[in-house]
C-alpha cells in the first residue's frame, strides 16, 4: 500500500496573523466525520477541503480558526479536524514505523513529534469499542495539538498490531512507532484474577 502524499497535501502553513484582520465566527463546521460545511453545506470539492484545512490553526484556548495573513476567524469542530484514514507499517518492534494518511492527504508518521494519544487507562465499562485514538498533526498555539481521529477501520488495524508493555507502571496493549511505545488499551484480565 502507497500512501505518499497527493498534489492535494497541505502547502507550507501561513505566517502566524498577528495583524490579520478579525472576522468574527464563520459559517465553517467540521463534523465528527472530517466532512466540511459551509452554511450547512457539505463542501465537495476536495482540494478546497485541503487549502481551508492548510490555514487551519488552533489557539491558547482550544479554539478553531481559518487564517490567512490578511483575516482571521473561527470555526466550530466537532470533535478532531482531521480523520486518520490509512494506515501503513514498516519493519517491527521499537523500530516500526507507522504512517497515515488523512483526509486531507496529509501523510503523518507517528513518534516523538506526532504521537497517538488515546485515554487508554480509563475504566471502559459500558464504552463500547473502547478509548478513540488520536494523532497528533501539528501543534497549536498552546497545549492544544491540532489533531486526526483515527477512523475505525485504521483503528481495528493499529489494535491488530498492539504488543503487551507497560505505561506509567500499568500493564497495557500499545504499539511501537520510531522507538516510542504508545498505549492503546489496558491489558485484558485473565480469567480468574481479581
């Protein structure tokens, strides 16, 4: 599987806009899904997605904003405003590599500098699948990454590849992606133990 980066991969992102003109809350949602909507229309075109997606920033607060260096203003997400949609591996161990893809073309390899955060120590009854993996895609303006929900296709792929380790002192399922361990789950209990 190739999954290089298309003509429709993000361009170098803007100079941050520090004099760009505020335009207020903008009619801009990006659904749970990664389909984009303008004044409650799905946007089609897919390299308009892309260049919209390559201003999108986030600030100190955790809000959204599209930003040029002309004008500025937010939008609403819904939950990550990318979805991881392939995954790709190489070698194993400490030193696989994992690379997705997203919807907007974006080809991320995850490591120190994009790692896969998901709440994987939290108790799960009645969760359903389990805890919602999240990939880093870049950085925010504070402690808020902007990030891609791994769809759960990519998702059922990752878990196949998960190894026992440990996290924090707990037992857990992760995996292993340029020689850092990223938690997934926590390990299955034995029948038995208590």
């Amino acid at each position: 599987m190739d999954i290089s980066p298309s003509p429709c991969a993000s361009p170098p992102l803007a100079a941050p806009g520090a004099q760009a003109r505020s335009c207020g809350r903008l009619p801009f949602v990006i659904q749970r899904d990664g389909t984009w909507l303008y004044r409650g229309t799905p946007i089609r075109r897919k390299p308009m997605v892309c260049l919209f997606a390559s201003v999108l920033r986030r600030d100190e607060e955790g809000t959204y904003w599209l930003q040029t260096p002309i004008e500025c203003g937010s939008i609403e997400v819904e939950d990550a405003p990318f979805i991881a949609v392939e995954l790709d591996w190489k070698g194993c161990g400490r030193e696989q590599v994992l690379s997705f893809r997203t919807n907007v073309d974006l080809v991320i390899c995850a490591g120190p500098d994009h790692p896969i955060r998901a709440e994987w120590d939290v108790p799960c009854e009645g969760c359903g699948t389990g805890p919602v993996p999240y990939l880093h895609v870049r950085d925010g303006e504070g402690a808020f990454a902007l990030e891609a929900r791994l769809a759960r296709s990519v998702y059922y792929e990752l878990a196949a590849l998960a190894v026992p380790g440990t996290c924090r002192g707990e037992p857990c399922l992760g995996v292993w992606s340029r020689n850092v361990f990223f938690p997934l789950s926590r390990l299955p209990m034995e029948d038995g133990a208590t």
